[in-house]
C-alpha cells in the first residue's frame, strides 16, 4: 500500500489522484529531504568557502549524481533547469544562438506534441531561421515510420535535430526511441534526436545513453519529487553545440571588462541560483523509485490502466481517444453528453482529480476535431479501490442525465 | 441541496438552453474562445432603432458557459445596445447559483467577454460596417 507513504493520503482519505501525468503527489522522503535541506544547511552552493556553504555544495552535487545515476548517464552531462519547458527552450535557442542552425535547416517534430516541445521550434520557424516539418503519427498514435523514413530521404543532411516526446501527454501511445534514433542516424547522421521524456520517465526504466538519442528532457515534479526542476540530459557532443542562452553567475569561470571565459559543463548551462532543495528533494524521489525498482513501476502502471481501460469500455457514452499504451498510464476520452470540464467538475466533487481540458496539446485537439478532453492519468499510489471509484463515479454521470 | 445535485441542475439547464442558436444576417457578430479548456463561443445580435431584437449564442463548450451565455441573452434580449457593455459577471456567475472555482469562473466569464463591441453613437449604417470587422 504505497498511499502510506504519501501523507496527503492522511490528509483527504478518500483522495482518488488521476492526475500525475500534470504533476505528482509526493511521497515522505522529498518532503523530509527538503524540509532537512532548510533545517539543517540553507547555504548557497558552489562559491562560498565556509563549512556550512560547502556541505550544501556537497549535498546539492550528490544530488545531481543520484538523478544521473537513475539515468545511465555521468553528473557532467546532466543540466538542472527550472523545469522540462526551461530545458526544451534552452536546446531550441541554444542550437540557434550558436550557430548550428542556419537559415536552410530543416527541424523534423512530430505531430500532436505538446506545446513546450513545440512552441520553441515553432518560434525559430517564425523567425525563420529553420524550417520546420512535420512527422506523421500512425492509426495508433504512434511514429509513422514510413512517413518518418520518406522525410529523412527528402531532406537528408539539411535535417538538423528530430523533436519528439517518448509517450504522448493526451494520446498515452508509446514510441520506439531506441529504433527511432538508429533511423534518424542512419539517413541522417548528423542530426540530433531531442526526446520530451516527461511522460514516459515516471513509468518506464530509463537509460539515456542506450537510448540512442542526443538529448533527454524530463520534470522532477512528474517524477515524485518538488517542483521547480527540470533535467536536460546531452551527451557531450550534442551539449557542446549549445550556447547558454541566460548568462549570469555560476556559468563562467572568469570575467574581465571585455572578456569572459565560460565554466566547465555543467555548469556552463546553468547560470544563476539553483534550486538546491528540489535538486535534493528529486534525488530523494529517484532514490525511492528506485527501491520500489522501475520495472515494478512499470508493472504497476500497466495493471491500473488496463483495469481502467476495462471499467471505461463498460460506459457507452466514453469515448477513448486512440489506442493507449498501458505502460503509459495515460488515458483520455470524452463523453456523448456531457464537456470535458463538467465531467472534471462532477468528479472533483467526489475527490476524484481528473484532467480536463487541452492538456497543453491544441494542435492535436485541432486534428482530432475535438475541443478538450478528459485525461486520466496514473500514478504509483492509484490502487484497484481508485479504479473502482472513478469508474463507478462515471457510471453515475450516466444516470444523472 | 449538494454542490453536485446543483450542478445536475445546471447541467440540465444547459441542455435546453433559450437563446442558442445563429441568426441568418445578423447586424452583430462576435467570437470568443478559452485556449485552455477549449471553450467557443459565438454571438448573433440583430439589432433595430438601438434595440437588440433578437439574440442568440452558439456555444461549443462546458455547460456553466453555456448556462452564463444563455443568462446574458436574457438580459440583452430587447434591451438598448448600449447595454452590451454593461453586462457584469459577477451578477450572471451569482445568477448561475452553484459556488464556482476562478478556472471555472472563466468559463462563465468567456460569453460576456466576446460580446460584441458596439458604440451606440453610431447608426445603423456604422453598424452594417462593423459587421464586417468582427
């Protein structure tokens, strides 16, 4: 009974959470490693020389080698933002400012992403910098291969990096990394692979570098931990070909009037204050995934949403959208009757927290002619009890009308 | 009454809304949409001697929006066009009747935020024009 570990769980006992693809609740440890980050440190990072200011720095460092570590990937290569949307807007204007873009490059994303992996590209199309095309997803909400492969041999060496997420916010289909980075490579071998794995890491062992891709893109508070981090993952050549788009202290090792010299990575992308303690807090998370171990998780993940997707087809008037992939715990619908937000609504009333709206993702709203939906989403404290009672909730909708 | 039997009801009342429809050439049109939940909504206003004679509101959207957009045609409906501009959320969201959160005030909010802009100075002419700029 992982809910014992999350005191919110205390708090509102009849809590049902179908809302974790937006953010997770959290569990004792991050709120204890935060609040011990406060009690017992507070120091700043990385400058001052005094004891307590070096033991933050060591705590804070220790942090980015445990997130790392859950990754695959070494400290070095590991850029801690403010959250995913920070990290995609870093690579899109970082690869511009520094030159890798140019005026003739193509950008290859895929449909029906959501809006922080699209508006930054989007952005540089409008500007026009680069152009953009985009990838085809199949009947099952997934990369259209063929489409993907035709458009590799159409634009070849001008393809310059290929945006795409691991798992759909809205549709909860699930796409092959790994072969779709070996494709890109062999039409095109120096584009970049930019993977969104904000939906797809809290579910799915992750690891970075067998994946294949160039950079790796997720939220800390979609993965247990607090709010107020995002983590960029590159290998050394793909983050070598980014200028750090804020400046200030931390990302430089010297300053003259005329002259800076720029810090080590990674430090070079991480300008400003960082958020020490949601650093630490998400490494309290990772560490607690990590007991649990990923592939339970996964497990998990994928007996919620098959019952639910079970309890759903019960109700005539549900809708599902697409064909989720259970290990996504992602589900969206929408209903014959009744608007997304009604149906939000009605079950918050219960305690029962849906998604409802576009989920940040109105292209693929405009391309499923559909004007929101409803998502429900899971997580690691969603139990066969919270299955039960959304579903049944549902049903009642049904016989209100 | 519980907040989800009130909300019953005002899922009921949206179902049977008076004034949703379009009016063929209609002197005032408008839009308006809430990029986020994905609301749309539409006004027709035929409007004569300064007298908005028929009205109607073509909503795709959640049912406290539809609800809001049917209150404000009641209120607009052979009313002066001055009073397009006059119309305040506060009484439509308090003549709904249910306790609703800010994000869904904006669902309620979104009919009257979209009615049409109208200067009751200007004659019917003026107004044949606007129609074309909406």
């Amino acid at each position: 009974m992982l809910k014992f570990d999350f005191p919110i769980f205390k708090t509102r006992p009849y809590l049902v959470y179908f809302d974790s693809a937006a953010t997770t609740l959290k569990p004792y440890p991050v709120i204890q490693a935060v609040a011990n980050w406060y009690e017992n440190c507070g120091a700043p990072v990385h400058r001052a020389v005094y004891p307590l200011a070096e033991t933050s720095t060591a705590s804070f460092e220790h942090a980015r080698g445990v997130i790392a570590r859950f990754f695959g990937a070494q400290p070095t290569n590991l850029i801690l933002s403010a959250n995913a949307t920070a990290s995609l807007n870093q690579v899109a204007n970082g690869l511009n400012q520094s030159g890798w873009l140019s005026s003739d490059s193509v950008i290859l994303i895929l449909e029906g992403e959501h809006h922080s992996n699209y508006l930054p590209w989007l952005k540089l199309g409008e500007n026009k910098e680069v152009s953009l095309v985009f990838v085809r997803l199949n009947e099952r909400g997934e990369v259209d291969l063929q489409n993907l492969t035709s458009l590799l041999d159409q634009h070849k060496n001008k393809i310059k990096l290929f945006a795409l997420s691991q798992a759909n916010n809205v549709l909860g289909s699930l796409h092959d990394i790994q072969a779709i980075s070996k494709l890109v490579k062999q039409k095109s071998p120096d584009a970049l692979v930019l993977v969104d794995a904000s939906q797809s890491a809290p579910h799915l062992p992750l690891q970075v570098v067998q994946s294949g891709a160039d950079f790796m893109i997720m939220g800390g508070h979609k993965l247990y931990g607090p709010n107020g981090v995002g983590i960029l993952w590159g290998n050394t050549d793909a983050l070598s070909k980014l200028s750090p788009t804020v400046l200030g202290g931390n990302m430089v090792s010297s300053v003259k009037k005329d002259q800076i010299t720029l810090n080590e990575l990674p430090h070079r992308l991480e300008a400003g204050s960082p958020n020490i303690e949601g650093v630490i807090g998400l490494s309290s998370a990772l560490s607690y995934l990590e007991n649990i171990n990923m592939n339970k998780v996964t497990e998990h993940t994928e007996s919620i949403t098959l019952a639910l997707l079970e309890g759903l087809k019960e109700i005539p008037e549900i809708l599902i959208i697409g064909n989720p992939n259970p290990k996504v715990g992602i589900i969206s619908f929408t209903h014959t009757h009744l608007h997304p937000h009604d149906i939000a609504t009605l079950l918050g009333e219960k305690d029962i927290c849906i998604r409802a709206g576009q989920q940040c993702s109105g292209p693929l709203h405009e391309s499923l002619n559909i004007p929101a939906s409803c998502r429900i989403s899971v997580g690691i404290y969603n139990d066969s009890d919270d299955v039960t009672r959304i579903i049944d909730a549902l049903k009642t909708l049904k016989c209100s009308l | 009454m519980s907040q989800t039997e009130q909300y019953t009801i005002v899922l009921e009342q949206a179902q049977h809304p008076e004034f949703a429809g379009i009016i063929e050439n209609a002197d005032l049109i408008s839009d308006g949409a809430n990029l986020s939940c994905g609301d749309e909504v539409k006004w027709y206003l035929k409007v004569k001697d300064g007298i908005i004679k028929d009205i109607k509101h073509d909503c795709r959207s959640c049912a406290i929006c539809k609800v809001s957009a049917d209150l404000v045609a009641k209120q607009l409906y052979n009313q002066p066009v001055d009073l397009l501009t006059h119309i305040k959320s506060e009484e439509i969201i308090e003549q709904i009747g249910i306790h609703l959160s800010p994000t869904r005030q904006k669902c309620a909010r979104l009919p009257i935020e979209c009615l049409p802009k109208f200067e009751a100075t200007k004659g019917q002419e003026q107004l044949r024009l606007e129609e074309t700029e909406v």
